[in-house]
C-alpha cells in the first residue's frame, strides 16, 4: 500500500458544517471558532457564503466573517454560487472562491433551480471574472459516486463537469461524495481513472461519513494519489438538499487516523481536540 509523507486538510466547518443547523450560530461564536480552528495549524478554512439568506439563513453574516477571516490574516474560502455573489467576494477582497455543480441533474436543479447545462455555463462567465482579479478557484463537484433522487451517478457525469472546470482553468477540484453512500471500491476506482484522464488537475477528496465508511473511503483515495482532503470540525455538516446525509468526515478523527500512520498534515492535535470540543458545544 502507499502512504504520502504528507496531505492537506481544508477545513470546511464554518461553511459547510454550520450551514444546515436550523438554530442560528451567533456571528461572534463563529469568530471564535474560526480563531480556534485557525490556532491548529490548518492551512485554509473555508468559511461563508455568500448566499441569499432566505435560502440559507446560517451564512447572513458572511460579509462580517469575511472582514474577520481578513482582520487574523486567514487562508480562507467562501462559496460563491452564482455571478452575484461572485461581485459581492470581489468587493470584499475575497482571495479564494468556491463553485459547486452537481454530476447529478435532480440534485443540481433542488439545490439551484438550474440545469447541470445552465450551471457549466455560467461558470465561464465567473471564472473568466475571477481570473480578471487573480482569484483562486476550487470546483466543487457534489453527487459524484450516487444520488438521492437518481440513484448510481456514472463516471462520465462526473468527468463532464470536471472536464468542463479543467478546461476552464479551475485551480483544484473537489470531488464530494455528497449523500455518503460511497464504498472504497468506487473511490479508488474513480480517482484512479480521474488523475490518469487529468493528470496535472490537483483533486480534492470531500467525504460525508453517512454510512460509517469515510474513514475507509480516505484510505482508498489515498491508494489512488489523492494527497488533499477536506473534514468538518467534530464531523458538522449535511446537506439541505440530500435526504438523509448526515455530516462531513471528522477533521479530529481524520487528523487522528493519519497521523497514526505517519502522514503529517501540519495540525496539533491538542489544539484540534479544544476547536473540536468548542464546535460541539455550537449544536448542543
């Protein structure tokens, strides 16, 4: 088996492990998690979006947070899922976007009310901009191995966004197993044939741990070259638009787990064990 000497761990907590609680967070807790997460030694944190409120209430203070990622000097991401909210990072001196598309097409048009077709084709439009301002671009595919709604998701779904953000000059992509149905079988498999069909794309692995096999999942991904991966913060997260899927793989088991095995990822794990305990006590 092959094990790195080393992989990243993006944090996505703030963003995608808050943005299903139905409660509320306070604007200052969130700070203070984003403070606590940032003292681990994590490199990048994602940490809003700008996104209507109505549609998701937990990110109305993405533009206080954004001020704050700024104010500490943090390597921070913020999901920008459509043109305006493009404008609204770039007046913010946002550094480091996200996009997101589904390989899925039930799922894409739950989530934004478009087609995958109408999606790919206003990336060319925010990634043409983002590139005018030197943005750092990730791509985000979600549904990438099944869906809720339409059940097995096949490689060629998946390889027509990515394809679509390759050759659009996207930075790094992540490939997210969104409803955590996965099994390490697919995951090698289809981050095999994904690195061997892009081989200069930097790919990201964003597992949730639905079914219990996150952990496995990162195994099998690393096995075919995946050296980058992002966790939750105390394992937050789900997603309001998949019935049924519970949260992101855990950054503290995560870090814990590979570091077992002697793969640095930069992060103490002291300082980890009191951001994940603070995270917990966001939910309780």
């Amino acid at each position: 088996m092959y094990f790195p000497k080393e992989v990243e761990i993006i944090e996505v907590g703030p963003r995608d492990g808050l943005q299903n609680e139905s409660q509320f967070v306070p604007t200052a807790l969130k700070k203070e998690l984003i403070k606590k997460l940032s003292a681990t030694g994590v490199r990048r944190i994602e940490t809003a979006s700008f996104v209507h409120p109505r549609a998701v209430p937990q990110m109305a203070d993405a533009q206080e947070i954004v001020e704050f990622c700024k104010e500490i000097n943090l390597d921070f991401i913020v999901l920008t899922p459509n043109m305006k909210a493009l404008q609204l990072a770039i007046d913010a001196g946002v550094k480091q976007i996200a996009v997101f598309v589904g390989a899925s097409e039930t799922f894409n048009q739950k989530n934004i009310n478009r087609s995958i077709e109408e999606s790919l084709q206003e990336c060319v439009n925010m990634f043409a901009k983002a590139k005018e301002h030197n943005l750092f671009i990730r791509g985000y595919v979600s549904m990438c191995f099944s869906c809720p709604y339409e059940g097995a998701v096949s490689f060629d779904q998946v390889e027509r966004v990515v394809r679509h953000f390759v050759q659009h000059g996207v930075d790094e992509i992540s490939i997210g197993d969104t409803n955590g149905q996965a099994t390490p079988k697919i995951v090698y498999e289809r981050f095999k044939r994904l690195l061997e069909l892009f081989p200069n794309t930097v790919f990201v692995a964003h597992f949730h741990d639905t079914n219990g096999f996150a952990y496995a999942n990162t195994i099998a991904a690393i096995q075919a070259g995946i050296k980058k991966f992002d966790s939750s913060i105390a394992g937050l997260g789900g997603c309001p638009f998949s019935p049924g899927a519970t949260g992101n793989i855990s950054t503290k088991k995560l870090v814990e787990l590979l570091h077992k095995m002697d793969i640095e990822t930069g992060i103490d794990e002291q300082s980890l064990q009191l951001a994940n305990q603070f995270a917990k006590q966001l939910i309780d």
